[in-house]
C-alpha cells in the first residue's frame, strides 16, 4: 500500500478524542464499570449498558432506557464497547434512533484507557498479544484466518 506513512489503532483514535475534552461524549458499554471509570476520567456521561447484548440488542425496555439517556444528553460522540460483533449489531439496530453525531464501536478500548488492561510491547504484534493474554480468542483469530484466505483466493481466482 503506496503512501501509507502510519497506522493508527482505534485505541489510540480515541485516546486522542477523549484526551482532546473538546466533545459530549457518551462512554457505553464494558465490563465492571469501566464506562463509569471513563466518564469520571475524561468527562462525560455513561451507562454500563445490557448485562446480557446477545440477547437484547433491539426492542428490549433496557434499550429503550438506554436510547432515552442517550438521546437525552445528546452527546457528540457515542463510545460502544459491546466488543464484537455485539457492538456493531447494537449499532446497526438502533443508529437510526440515537441522537449522537458520530456513533464508534470500541470493543476493548475503555480497559486500556482506564488503565485497567497493560498494552503490548511496541515490538510485539497486538493480535498475538491479546491471544496470549486473553485465550479464550482462539476461535476468533482462526476466524481471521480463514477470512484472509477467502480474500487471497477470490483475488486470484
């Protein structure tokens, strides 16, 4: 790829964002109140979102609460980390009823921002990082695998 110079992880995007305290932002989502610890660290509102998302990404009275206090604080950004692809289908369910400018699925995000996850080595390729620190993505990276030979063998086909 000709002209790239850097490749930004969507970590550190927000990172940049949050830092900035220039936006509304609305922090989603997450473990063991890590949206909270993000509202009080940078600013901004937050609920911890559905316990269960498989089960409740639309049309569920916990998203209709969620929705209203969204909307309610109409904030400029909205950080989801749902992880995925929970995030990404809550998003796809609901973008249309939500009152924010820019709607962002974090996955992972807020753990590292609130301090509450360390970052690899700089040298250490991060995939292979969170497989180490977190097994139980196998499945998801054997996942990525087969994507990436899908793509080689359509373009060769």
């Amino acid at each position: 790829m000709a002209g790239i110079k850097n490749i930004i992880p969507g970590r550190k995007l927000v990172e940049e964002i949050v830092k900035l305290k220039k936006y509304k932002i609305f922090y989603l989502g997450g473990q063991n109140g890590v949206a909270q610890e993000m509202a009080k660290k940078y600013g901004g509102e937050w609920d911890s979102g559905h316990s269960d998302i498989k089960n409740q990404i639309a049309n569920s009275k916990i998203n209709e609460k969620i929705i209203n206090k969204i909307n309610k604080y109409k904030p400029d950004i909205l950080l989801v980390a749902y992880g995925a692809p929970w995030q990404e289908k809550w998003l796809a369910a609901n973008f249309y009823r939500l009152n924010a400018r820019v709607l962002i699925g974090v996955g992972g995000t807020f753990d590292y921002l609130a301090g509450r996850k360390s970052l690899q080595p700089a040298w250490f390729p991060e995939w292979l990082w969170r497989l180490i620190r977190e097994p139980w993505r196998w499945k998801r990276q054997l996942s990525l695998v087969k994507f990436v030979l899908t793509v080689f063998k359509s373009f060769f086909q």
